[in-house]
C-alpha cells in the first residue's frame, strides 16, 4: 500500500507540473478554408503516424512510462524438498510428465484420454474463454489508436414558420435541403498510460486463461485415468465375489450332502446358506458402481450415457504401478501446477488496473475531429467548396471526483492484495497436495503388498479348512470363519491395488503433469 501512495505522489507531482497546458479548443472551419482545414487534418494524422510508426517513439509509446506499479512475481512459500525425499522409491529428478499415464501401459487408458482431449465439453469451453480473451485483447490493443471512429450520411429537408420567432422577422428562406457525408473520429491520447495499462492486464488475463485451460486438462487426464482405474477395481472386485459365491456353492454341496446322510445337524446347513447369501448381496452393490463409473467416464468422453466397447479390450486388469516415481523438487510446482500460473497471471492482471485507476487522477487529453461534405443540393455534394469540418484538442479532468478516484485506487489494491495472498495460498496448497499424495501412494502400495501375503495364507487355509472339515476333523465353524475372512481380504486387496494406482494418478495431478 506504501508503494502505491508513494507511486500516487511522483505522478501527482508530475501532473502538478503540467498545469500550465493550454485551455481546450476547436475550430470550425468555414467552406472557405478548406485548405487550412486539411492543412491541420494532416498535421494530426503526421502525429498519429509518428507516435505509431517511428521506431524509438513507438517503442516508447508502448512501454514507456505508465502510472502505478509495476508488476514483480511475489515470493512463493514453497519447501526446499520433499518430506519423504530419502525414500528409494522417490526419485528427485526433473519430471517429464507431459504423458505420464503411459507409465501404466494400457493401451485402453491411453485411447480414453486421446478421446477425452478431442471431445470433452468442459474443455472446449475453456477453449472459447481463451478466445474471448484473446478477443478483448484485441480490442484494448485497438484503444491505442482513434477510439471513436464512424461515418455520418444524412439527408434532411426544413422548413420554417413565418410566425415563429425570430425567423419571421427576418428576411429568410423558410424551406430548404440539406445534404451530409462525411467522418468523425475520437483519438484519447495515452499520456499517462491507462491504456497501455488496459492492454496488460488484457494480456495476463489472456494467458490466465490460457492457464485456466491447461488446469482443465490436467484434471480432465486424472479423473479419466481414476475413473478407469476404478472401473477395472471393481471388475477385479466382481471376478473375486464370483470365485467365491462358487467356492461357498461347493461348500454348501458339501454340507447338504453330509447333512442329508445325518452326520451334520441343520445349524451346519443354515449357518452356509446364511454366509452365500451375504456373498451373493455384494454383487449387486459393485454392479451398480461399475454402471455410475461407466456412465461417468462417458461424460468426460463428451458421450451420451453408454456401454463402451473400448472397456471390453485390453487387460481388463487394474493397471500396475510403477515401482519408482519421479517427482522433481517442490519448487518447479510453480511452473508446473497451471492453478498457481493462474493464480500470478490474474494477480498481474490486477496490477494493472491499479494503474488505470490511477490515470484517473490526472487530465485525459485528446484530439477530436470530423470532415465532411455539405450541401443544400446533391449535385454540389461532392465539390471541393463543400468541404467542411473540425478538428482540435481537448481536455477532460474529473477535479472534483478526487475522492471517488482515490477510493477507486484503494479498492483496486486491495483486490490486489487478496490476489497475491490468494496466489502464495494456492503456492502452500499445492505443496500439501503433492506431499499427501506422495505418501498416500509410498503406504497404500505397502498396505497392498500385506495385504498380498495375508490373502494368500487366507486362501490356503480356507483349502485346508474345507479338507478337514470333509475328513470330520474341524467344524463347519472353522470353514465359515475362513471364507468371510477370504472375502474381506480378497476384496480388500483389490479395493487397495485400485487405491495405490489412484494415489499415482494423484501424485502426477498435484505435480501438474499432462499438459
């Protein structure tokens, strides 16, 4: 706030310095100068051309010198490293992530995002948002040069009162025509650099945009990639709840065999109904899932809710994960992540406009104009003594709104500032995300590998369980215990092989990577 006041105050006293500028005024000349009028049209048009074709001047007329601040990238709160950098399986090494889902070679993840990028609604409409900047861009770049421009036609034909004052005191034609065409055009000059001003933050809000589009895009490629992980889990999920709905089927053979030859009672029977029914009423639960996912995955795809043949193909196997990951260091997350790139480029947008509120303080100076052709018959329209016209300067300075420009200036800080402070919490944020995601990858894939060895002693003994119990050496309660533990296990373990390809796609979404 003390840099804006301080910058409010050197061009205050630069305007101060310029009070002595010359009262405005126009001339209208008569159709007997046209040749002064001309004269003066072409000296303005020599300045025009001079301000924006010579080098240096143009050079300057671009970026020279403009009222408020200057726009500086602001510190960024980001770590030196990353919290689990000793680990073996984190790699600091520069991230070349622009098609990081290829680590889980499946062809059928790489044709989903490919299809997803050309035809995925929401990203198309931060396409049209780019080009809606890139329009006002060009509108603002227009303001350098004559704001107002338009061409005037019109035919009119008068006539007076004879009773009317003061016509009918005097001796005057009471009716005639009159003919009109010609141009008027409005230049503002840009002396204190509001429009230049204008155009940078055009331009920052272009490429903010821009940004905006790029941070689409990398969660569009996640949610795809979590999506299909997640659609090939519960299909994991479902194969296991039909092995053992068959297991359990041969189970209950088992008993009902024994119990109609009297050598087990009913509560044996009843206890193995009981437990294939519980496996059998997951199914359902994972179909519905498998169908939400399926639908979901189709909007991202820009597709009506579908079957999609694509998923059919492939390995139909939750894709594996790679036993390294490459992160880089938490300070590219500046150039990586586009939410924080957004979050700087609509903060240099701000600044901008700091600077055009403070233009407001000083006097608008500029150069108005017109010429044209007039005549009472349309036969004379076009002859040299038809010409007509106007030209000259003029000043525009709201004194006495010094309190409503200043507060302007002040409100326009403080967007400022909440932009900045907006741009340092998107900064902490996205450090937070890249570390949770980073050990929520480093523990899920530990968890998945326990849960690996525990599945795999559960499956044996439910075998050995089921022998024994054959044999009459254990009781059917032995069995039962067995067989819902496999069905916890087995179904944990998939769900949790799903979590850690989810907990990579993550990683690489909070790392930035895919645009």
């Amino acid at each position: 706030m003390a840099a804006v006041r301080w910058l409010q105050g050197k061009a205050g006293n630069r305007a101060a310095a310029n009070t002595s500028s010359p009262v405005p005024f126009s001339g209208i000349i008569s159709n007997s100068w046209p040749q002064a009028f001309l004269g003066t049209a072409v000296c303005c048009a020599g300045l025009v051309l001079l301000l924006t074709g010579c080098g240096s001047t143009r050079q300057w007329w671009e970026n020279g010198w403009k009222v408020g601040p200057n726009y500086g990238p602001p510190p960024a709160p980001v770590a030196n490293d990353w919290m689990d950098r000793d680990h073996p399986n984190v790699i600091s090494e520069p991230v070349d992530d622009c098609a990081w889902w290829s680590v889980f070679q499946d062809p059928v993840l790489d044709a989903l995002i490919e299809t997803a990028y050309r035809d995925n609604l929401t990203l198309k409409i931060a396409m049209q948002r780019i080009m809606e900047a890139r329009a006002q861009l060009g509108i603002a770049r227009g303001s350098l040069f004559p704001q107002q421009q338009q061409m005037v036609a019109s035919y009119s034909r008068n006539e007076f009162s004879d009773n009317a004052y003061p016509f009918g005191n005097f001796p005057i034609r009471m009716h005639f025509s009159d003919w009109i065409l010609g141009f008027d055009a409005a230049w503002e000059l840009d002396i204190w650099g509001q429009i230049r001003r204008g155009i940078e933050s055009a331009d920052a809000n272009l490429d903010a945009q821009i940004a905006s589009y790029d941070d689409i895009l990398v969660i569009l490629q996640a949610e795809v990639a979590a999506v299909y992980v997640q659609l090939r889990a519960i299909e994991e999920r479902l194969s296991l709840a039909h092995k053992n709905v068959e297991l359990q089927e041969r189970t209950l053979d088992i008993i009902q065999h024994r119990f109609d030859e009297g050598i087990v009672n009913e509560l044996d029977l009843r206890q193995a109904r009981s437990a294939l029914a519980a496996t059998r009423s997951l199914i359902p639960a994972l179909e519905e899932g498998h169908r939400k996912a399926e639908t979901g995955l189709c909007i991202l795809l820009g597709l009506p809710p579908q079957h999609l043949p694509l998923l059919a193909s492939g390995q139909q196997t939750i894709p594996e994960v790679p036993p390294e990951i490459v992160v880089g260091i938490p300070a590219e997350l500046l150039e990586r992540r586009p939410d924080i790139r957004r979050a700087e480029l609509e903060a240099a947008a701000q600044c901008a406009r700091i600077g055009i509120a403070i233009s407001e303080l000083y006097p608008h100076i500029g150069i108005s104009g017109n010429i044209a052709v007039n005549a009472e018959h349309f036969k004379d329209l076009f002859g040299w003594d038809s010409i007509t016209g106007s030209v000259g300067p003029g000043l525009q300075w709201n004194i006495l709104n010094y309190g409503r420009i200043r507060n302007n200036i002040l409100i326009q800080d403080a967007r400022f500032q909440q932009l900045l402070l907006q741009y340092q919490n998107t900064v902490l944020k996205a450090n937070k995300e890249a570390e949770d995601a980073i050990v929520a990858f480093l523990k899920e894939k530990i968890r998945a590998q326990l849960l690996a060895e525990g599945v795999q002693e559960t499956e044996q003994a439910t075998q050995l369980a089921i022998l024994q119990y054959e044999q009459g050496f254990i009781d059917y309660q032995r069995v039962l215990d067995t067989q819902r533990s496999l069905v916890v296990q087995q179904d944990s373990l998939a769900e949790s092989r799903g979590k850690v390809a989810l907990n990579l796609i993550a990683v690489y979404k909070t790392l930035g990577g895919g645009w």
